[in-house]
C-alpha cells in the first residue's frame, strides 16, 4: 500500500485547519463583538436611567428645601407659633405636614397631633435628622421612604434649622410629592433619546404613564407592551421585551415613587456587532489566504509537522509520561522512527514497574514496622476504671513522622505524649522511632519529666546531620489527684474538655527536641478533674487545608470539641469526631500533613475530705498558734512520727503566713485549714483556702542556694523548703479561692 507523501497530507491538512480556523476565529468574533455591544447598550441604559433618576431627586429635593426654608423664615419672625399658624402654612404650600422639634430632639409641635413628644432618636430613619443638632450642617432632605413612627406611611422630608435652635421639619405625601415633580419628570423624559430610536417611560406606582416619548401620559404602562413583575426582574438588570412592537432591551429603577424604564431597539445593539465582523472576516480572509500560501511553500520542502510531532511525544516521554505513544506514520521513515521510540519506551517500562513494585513492597514493609511500634490496643488497661485513652495516627504518606505513646510508669502514674518529627517519609519515621525510643528510655528509668527532656534532646542533637527536629508534648498523670506533670517542647498546646467546654491550656513552649544542645527544659503541671478530656494533637489537624487554601483552624477544633461527650468510649468519639470534621472541611484537597490525635480521659474521684477536721480563722500572724495548735491536734490522732509533725508544723507555718502577709493586703480576710488523711500509704492532707489574690506560689523560681545569703535573691526560700520537706504540693484557682494543698507521708 502506498503511503501518501508528506506535500500531499501537508495540504489536505493544513486546508482543513484553515478552516476550522477561520469558522473558530469568526465565531470567537462574533461572541466578543456581542458581548461589546451589549456590555455598551447596558451601560447606556443605565447611564441615562442615573442622568434622569439623578434629575428628578434634584428637582424634588430643591423644591421641597426651597419650601422648608421658607416655613422656616416665618417661624423665624413668629416665635410664638400656634397650631392655627402651622395649618395655614400647611395650606399655603400644600404640603402634607409641619413639625417643630427641640434641641433634644423631641416634636413639641406638629401639625399630625399623633406625632407630639415623638423621639426623634428612636428610629432610623427620624435619627437621620439629629445631625442638625450638632452644629455641623443646617439643613437636610431624605428621599420618599417609609417613616420611623409608622413604617405604613410614606414621606419625603426636608428640615432646616431654627433661630432660636431645633430645627423645623416639613413632609411631602405622596399626593404633593408627585404633584411636585411631576412638570420636572416630563421635562426629564420628552426630548431624552436612549440611543437613536430608544427613550425614557416614568410610571407611577399604580404603572400609569407620568412621562412617554409618544405622549401617552395618563394611559397604563401596559399600552407600550411592558410589563414589568419586580419578583422576577430585579432593578438595574436587563430585561428584552416588544416596545411599541419593537425588540428592545430595557432596564428599571424605582426611585420616589416612580418607575424609571430605559428602552433601546436591538437592532441598534447588534448594528456595531455585525459591522464589526463583516470587516473581521474581510481582514481575516485575506490573511489566512497569505499564511496559507507561506507555509505550504516552505513545509513542502521541510518535514517540519512530522518532526514536530515526534519530538512533541518524545517531550512528555522525558517529562514522565510513558503512557504516550508516538504514532507518526505519514510515511516510512516516521514509521519506523515511531516503532523504535515505542519500543524503547516500553522496555524501560517495564524496568521501571519492577522497580515500583519492590520500592512499594519495602514502604508496605515499613509501614507495618512503624505501626507496630505504636500502641494500638484499646482501651489499652481494661481493669482501670480511674482512666482512658484512645490515639490514632493517619500519615500523609506510607510512613511518617508523628508518633505517639502511653505506658504506666507504677501503679499511680501513667506517662503519655504525641510528637511529630520534621519533614515526611521514610527519613522522618527513622527519626520517630529513636525520638520514640529514648523518651521511654529515660522515662522508664525514673527521670524526672524536665530531665527526660534534657537528656534526650542531647542524645538526639548527637550526630543529627539532617538537623531534624521535635515537637513534643509529654505528661505523667498523676492518677490519684489528677495532677498532670508536662512539658512542651514546641508543640500545640492540648485542648482540655470541661463540662462540655473545650478550651487551650495555658502553658509555656520550650524550644524543640534536637534542635540545640544543652537546652534546659522546665516542667508545668496542670490539674485535671474527674471526668474532665485531654486532647493531644500535632499540627496536621489545625493546619489542614481545603480546596480553597482554608486552614482548619484553632476556632473549628475548640467549636467541634466544644460537646458533650461523656459516656462510653469517650476518648474513641472525641478523636473520631474531630476526623470526621477534618474529612469533611478537606474535602477532595490531599492531605499534605500526619494527623495525629491522642485524648486522654480522667475519672478518678477527688479524695475523700468529707471527715476532714475544718478552721476558719482571721488571716492574720496573731492567729499562727491556734493553726499550729489544730494541725497538731489532728496529727497525734492519726498518731503522726515526731519527725513528720515537726516538718509538717514547718510547712504550715510558712504557708499560713504568707496567706497572712499578702493574701488581702491592705485588707482583711478569713483563711480556711483542713486537715484529713489519705491511706496506702497514710498521708496527711492539710489544704489551704483564701478567697485574696490569686497568686500561685508554685510558679516562682527555686532559689539558687548554691549561692550565699549575700548574692541570694531575696523571696522564695520559705516556699523552697516546704517543697523540698513535703511529698507533694500542688495550687488551683478555684470558685474565686486560692487553693494550696500540701501533702506528707506519716
């Protein structure tokens, strides 16, 4: 079979395209001319509408002024109006009401008696007017409109201020309004064209004609064929219609009280289109005619198509695409060059596949690896009832960087964290799981929280070469008070859940994990309340996007978190409600981040204070002896060592005067000491309560005894001892209370 030869196809083509050109570029033409003259003939309508709308609310305005200020200069020469004077001037003008207001606003005369001691103020539309009382400006008209005092009843008011100050106000109805202007709406219309064969129709609001080019004034708006139904044709907008029998396109205003209507033909409007492309189509013509000429004479000697279109295969080959073929078949030589490119391309295909497949078979692998690691069993301690958790890790690619993790460090302590490592893939999950595996390390050999911070961010700043970071938040709750020892290592703050209000716990940033060296972190502790919800989050979640580059956001997290959701299975519903809310914020965009959520429940009950021993006494140093005396009096019922009383006396003492010093300062006000004991093992219990300033103690720095009195701060040695000889002490600003509660092993 013989092929054709490039010349041959070259032209068969290239008459085709010329075509298929022209008919494009003639249609594209068109659309553009008409969209021209449309866009001119609304702007027309509207400009003519906004000449004469502008014409008439200028005649109306001046009139109704002009009258007012003439009220105005007789109430002016008679100061002592009366009701008899006010209904001869309303007669004189035939206008439709007169009101005198003061200078605090208040209609002290009128001639509509309903309106007397009306407050300006209190509407709207009469508040307008106050801006005469000012000073600032003396006089103002209002457009016809619905009034203040009865929304029923349409006026056009004019005011002008008074000698003796207030200002006078007088009205127009409906009836004098129009009776007004209507000679300045005909002079407005009669002689206005709207291009060359358009014009300006006023109606009234009963759709009779005020003003028609073909003097049918008096007769219903119908007669022009117009028809105009305000529900469906809003004001300003374009609307086709049969004027007088004539296509035309028109637009409405409804401006006091009248209908404005601009009409123009279409035939003017598509006139200039038509024009337009009949020169388009000469001009366009004639140069694809040269074109076609040109390029036939030089492609006839050059295999320029065919080129073309292999190297333009051979481009989204390179550039990633091995689905496409090259299918240049013209003639021989491109035939066999399309064979060849395609062959090739297939073998490194296939190459490539067997490649993808191992590389995705490694990632599956270390995915497993790295959800292994992570715990996945919940609840994770079925036999505790004092709390729960739940945690969930969704990764942005096969593998990633967030992790989390929980483990009972003894029987009254339970340690948790979620963190997230810069970057993603395969890098970022190695470095989760050294980060993963020295938290624990050094949480399970007893550090304290800040510790555990400090010496893992050492060994990980350890030939860290990739100068990876990360973020961490870290807590030990504290199971039998509900105290939550933390730190945060750059990470979001938690969102505690109380009584159904969620809400940021304030807390303090310390610098990231691995970031720099020898960086001391400093722990914070918080308070949790039976059935209160801890939710632990990395920034996947505030930081998702949608479609529309739309952060999720704190405000969406805490308005989602913001619920009730006691019941079972608690911390599960709170972490799979915030992902629904994710899911259906994000939409289709593709998650670019780890979404990572740990929520933590707490349950355990307050201890129980209901036999504590109770004193209520002045805050005041004279009365240490009767609190020494009480604490005492409790600790040898409960039989306390010698030792454990004289260190508790201490305690007692130094906080009682402090809430003596500075609780009420200047003032006075009652402290109140209880005092109960706790089993296995026994501990005292001694809480402090004052209703003074709230300060916490506990947040003061530990003095550097180091140091000698000399170089010393002043401040903080008292509190120092008493958290060195006490077994625990912990401070909450509770129902407007200062609560300090100290605790000793006896």
């Amino acid at each position: 079979m013989n092929k054709k030869t490039i010349s041959s196809t070259f032209l068969h083509w290239l008459l085709l395209i010329v075509a298929v050109a022209f008919a494009v570029s003639m249609a594209f033409s068109w659309l553009m001319q008409t969209r021209t003259s449309q866009r001119s003939a609304v702007n027309l309508l509207r400009l003519n509408i906004q000449d004469v709308q502008k014409d008439v609310m200028d005649a109306s305005d001046a009139n109704l002024l002009k009258i007012t200020r003439n009220v105005a200069v007789q109430l002016n020469a008679n100061p002592g109006v009366n009701e008899a004077v006010m209904e001869a001037l309303l007669e004189l003008y035939d206008i439709a009401e007169i009101n005198i207001i003061d200078e605090t606003g208040i209609i002290t005369a009128s001639t509509c008696e309903d309106y007397l001691g009306y407050d300006m103020r209190s509407g709207k539309q009469s508040a307008e007017f106050m801006i005469l009382l000012t000073g600032s400006q003396q006089e103002l008209v209002q457009n016809y409109q619905p009034i203040s005092y009865d929304s029923s009843t349409m006026r056009k008011y004019a005011a002008v201020c008074l000698n003796r100050g207030g200002f006078v106000q007088v009205a127009y109805d409906a009836e004098s309004f129009h009776k007004d202007i209507s000679l300045q709406v005909i002079g407005a219309t009669r002689n206005r064209h709207v291009g060359e064969g358009g014009g300006i129709i006023i109606a009234d609001e009963d759709w009779i004609i005020v003003s028609d080019r073909n003097k049918n004034e008096g007769k219903n708006l119908s007669i022009t064929g117009i028809m105009i139904d305000r529900d469906t044709m809003p004001e300003g907008k374009v609307f086709q219609t049969l004027v007088y029998g004539e296509p035309c396109s028109c637009m409405y205003v409804l401006t006091e009280g009248y209908y404005i209507i601009a009409t123009m033909p279409r035939n003017e409007i598509v006139l200039q289109r038509d024009h337009s492309v009949r020169i388009t189509a000469i001009l366009e013509v004639v140069i694809f005619l040269a074109l076609f000429a040109e390029i036939f004479w030089l492609v006839r000697k050059l295999v320029v198509n065919s080129i073309n279109k292999v190297n333009s295969s051979l481009s989204k080959i390179t550039g990633g695409d091995l689905e496409e073929t090259v299918d240049v078949r013209s003639n021989v030589e491109f035939s066999s060059l399309s064979d060849d490119i395609n062959a090739t391309v297939s073998t490194l295909k296939q190459y490539i596949a067997a490649a993808s497949a191992k590389i995705d078979q490694e990632l599956a692998f270390a995915k497993n690896i790295q959800q292994s690691a992570l715990p996945s069993v919940f609840p994770p301690y079925p036999d505790r009832t004092d709390f729960n958790h739940f945690a969930s890790m969704d990764t942005a690619k096969e593998v990633g960087g967030d992790f989390y993790d929980f483990y009972l460090l003894d029987e009254k302590r339970l340690a948790f964290l979620v963190a997230d490592v810069s970057g993603k893939g395969i890098p970022a999950a190695m470095f989760m799981m050294t980060g993963k595996t020295v938290l624990r390390d050094y949480a399970e050999r007893g550090d304290g929280i800040a510790d555990i911070f400090t010496n893992s961010n050492n060994k990980l700043c350890d030939g860290n070469d990739a100068e990876m970071f990360i973020t961490a938040w870290m807590g030990f709750l504290e199971t039998d008070t509900g105290l939550v020892r933390f730190v945060n290592a750059g990470h979001n703050p938690p969102v505690l859940i109380r009584n159904g209000q969620a809400s940021f716990i304030t807390q303090k940033a310390n610098l990231t994990l691995a970031a720099m060296e020898n960086v001391r972190y400093r722990e914070q502790i918080l308070n949790l309340e039976p059935e209160d919800l801890l939710f632990l989050y990395t920034d996947g979640v505030t930081e998702a996007t949608n479609s529309s580059e739309e952060l999720y956001g704190n405000d969406r997290l805490l308005q989602v978190l913001s619920a009730d959701f006691s019941g079972e299975n608690a911390c599960e519903r709170v972490c799979r409600q915030v992902k629904r809310s994710l899911d259906d914020f994000v939409g289709d965009a593709p998650q670019f981040d780890d979404i990572t959520m740990l929520c933590l429940y707490y349950s355990g009950k307050k201890a129980d204070n209901r036999n504590a021993a109770e004193l209520t006494v002045e805050a005041s140093v004279d009365n240490l002896a009767s609190v020494l005396a009480f604490v005492d009096e409790q600790l040898e019922k409960a039989e306390c060592s010698p030792k454990s009383q004289m260190q508790i006396d201490v305690a007692v003492e130094e906080l009682f005067v402090n809430i003596a010093s500075y609780a009420y300062a200047p003032s006075k006000g009652d402290a109140v000491i209880s005092v109960y004991f706790e089993n296995e093992p026994k501990q005292a219990v001694i809480e402090f309560r004052d209703k003074g300033f709230p300060f916490d103690p506990l947040k003061k720095d530990d003095p550097d005894v180091t140091l000698s009195a000399e170089d010393r701060a002043i401040g903080g040695l008292g509190i120092f001892m008493v958290k060195k000889s006490m077994d625990d002490i912990f401070y909450r600003r509770e129902d407007g209370q200062n609560i300090l509660t100290i605790k000793k092993q006896i």
